[in-house]
C-alpha cells in the first residue's frame, strides 16, 4: 500500500516546506533558480528632496525608513535613456523610472525636485558612484569636464536645511496684496511645455526665409505668441491659489486650482498683470528651485576661461535629465 502524502503544486496560493514554514511562489522559484542571484535587487535608498510631499496619495510607496529603494537598470532601461524620445514626451524617462523606482507608481507626477536625485540615483545603481560629467563654464560659450562623486551629492540631500516656501505675497502701491500659494510644477508639465516650445519655434523658424526675413507675417506672430503662451501657462501651473486682499484685510478674489474655472482665471490673471509682479513671481519660484539644485565642486578657472568671461571661482548647476552622464557603452 502506499502511504498517502500531501502534494502541494507550483498552482497552488502558497507552498508549503516540509517544516510547516510557509513561503511565497515567488520565493520559491527564486530559490529554484541558480540565476536568481543575478536577478535585481534594491542597490540603494534615497530621501528625496520633497520628502514625498506634493505626490497625490497612493501614489508614492516609501520602504520603512521613508526613502525611496533604488534598482539597477537593465540592458534595455539603458538603450532606452541612450536613445532618448523623438516625441519629447519624456516616456522614456518615465519608463526606467518605473523599472529603476518602482515605488513611484505614476511617474508624470513627480515634483521636478525630485527629478535629478531620482535619476542620479538610478545613474549610481546602476554604474557606481565616480564619473566625468561635461559642465557649461559660467559666463562663457566654454564647457569643462569635471568629476563628481554621486554619493556625496546623494548624502547632500537628506542634510539641506531650506524647504520651498509655499507663500508669494506682493503689495501694490495702493496697499492692495496679491497672495499665491505656488509649489513644485510636475514633470508632465515640463515635458509637455518643452516640447511644446520646439514645436512654436520650429513653426516660427518655418516662417522665415533664406535671408531671415519674414516670408509669412501672420504665422509668424502666431507663432511668437503660442511661445509666450506656453512660458506662462508653465508658471500658471505651479499656482495653487490665488487671492487679492484689500489694505483692510478683506478678500476681494479667491482662487483655487482645484476648480476648472478658477484654473482659467488664475491664468487670465497672470497674463495681465504689471511685468515687474510677474516677473517677482518667477523669481521666487526659481528661488525655491535652486535650493534643491545639485551644485559642482567648486572650480578654480583656468587662464583660458579667465580671457573667456569666468570669475576665478566658479560652480555650476548639474542637471542629469539627459543621457550625457552615462558611461560609453557599444550596447547600442
């Protein structure tokens, strides 16, 4: 007779061990796999600059100590980094960051904050810490290749002190306030504007002759006012709120984001008022933005970029939206 034995299959919800330990299937097979060694695992975790705020909920899963896990990328998140996106949707960013950071389950929404620290980070997961990196020289036409350290511009961030300052107030000569409430513009945003913007100029270099003259004036100002439409609907959308207040106190307008029509009007506003509040608008967001810049180290100028315009002491802004701070690679 043959003894009766309990058969557990790989169809079965959990697999059971012969000591009673309960494990997953995904456990198993990973065991069962001599190349599951190889497979992916998180490389390293990352504070990001926002502290996972302005993430609509649900959106952004965080491990146990309220980082983002980071993984390496695979041979096809690099190809699609390299080749980058004709339809400058930003698809393929948004793509390895699902693959690389897959605790942020809608990439479109990241604050573009947050944006450079991410892709460092995948940058540093996948290749290590040391690489050149090509920076523009301040105040010249020139370039320099400088190396940096990506887990000391990493570490950098959960140390910053200065947070975004939310409120924008601005007084008129008459007493008159106008309060915004302005945060970080999602990326889907910025993707959307610039490549928006190709398109107006490319429409507007269309509409231009040989010579540089304007062959077809009627396209040629509708062109230059999409551009400026475009420029100012990318500051509208950091708008959260806006208010006029009287010298009493009192709200003569009240604003939100939250409402289609209100959205409308915030824009509406924005386009006419006086140049020097707008601009003081664009000035403290861009403010907000630099607190949270990844800067070099800072660089004595050589003779050559003395006679060119630089200071003698110099840093420069380092943005890794672009593949440029990949190593070489012949996988492609």
């Amino acid at each position: 007779m043959i003894p009766t034995q309990n058969v557990y299959t790989s169809n079965s919800p959990k697999n059971i061990n012969p000591h009673g330990n309960i494990k997953s299937n995904k456990n198993v097979h990973e065991e069962s796999n001599p190349l599951s060694s190889f497979f992916r695992k998180s490389k390293l975790s990352i504070t990001l600059p926002s502290k996972g705020k302005w993430y609509p909920e649900g959106i952004l899963v965080l491990n146990d100590s309220g980082e983002l896990d980071i993984y390496a990328m695979t041979a096809s998140d690099d190809i699609k980094f390299r080749t980058g996106d004709a339809t400058l949707s930003g698809q393929n960013i948004y793509d390895v960051i699902k693959s690389c950071a897959p605790g942020i389950l809608k990439p479109e929404v990241i604050p573009h904050i947050d944006i450079d620290t991410i892709l460092l980070a995948i940058r540093t997961a996948s290749y290590g810490g040391e690489f050149d990196f090509t920076v523009s020289v301040p105040n010249t036409t020139m370039t320099k290749v400088i190396r940096l350290n990506s887990h000391q511009l990493l570490s950098s961030v959960a140390k910053r002190a200065e947070s975004w300052d939310e409120e924008i107030i601005i007084e008129d000569e008459t007493g008159q306030k106008l309060f915004l409430i302005v945060t970080p513009i999602p990326i889907s945003n910025l993707f959307h504007t610039s490549k928006t913007i190709y398109q107006h100029r490319m429409a507007l270099n269309s509409s231009l002759d040989a010579g540089e003259g304007i062959k077809d004036e009627a396209a040629f100002i509708s062109s230059l006012n999409n551009l400026s439409k475009s420029s100012i609907d990318l500051l509208c959308s950091s708008i959260k709120q806006l208010k006029i207040i009287d010298k009493n106190g009192n709200e003569l307008i009240s604003l939100s984001d939250s409402n289609p029509q209100d959205s409308v009007k915030i824009i509406s506003t924005i386009n006419e008022i006086d140049i020097a509040y707008f601009n003081a608008i664009r000035n403290h967001i861009d403010e907000q933005r630099k607190k949270y810049t990844f800067y070099s180290p800072k660089q004595i100028s050589t003779q050559e970029e003395l006679l060119a315009g630089a200071t003698k002491e110099w840093t420069a802004e380092l943005t890794f939206m672009g593949s440029n701070f990949l190593p070489n690679s012949n996988i492609i």
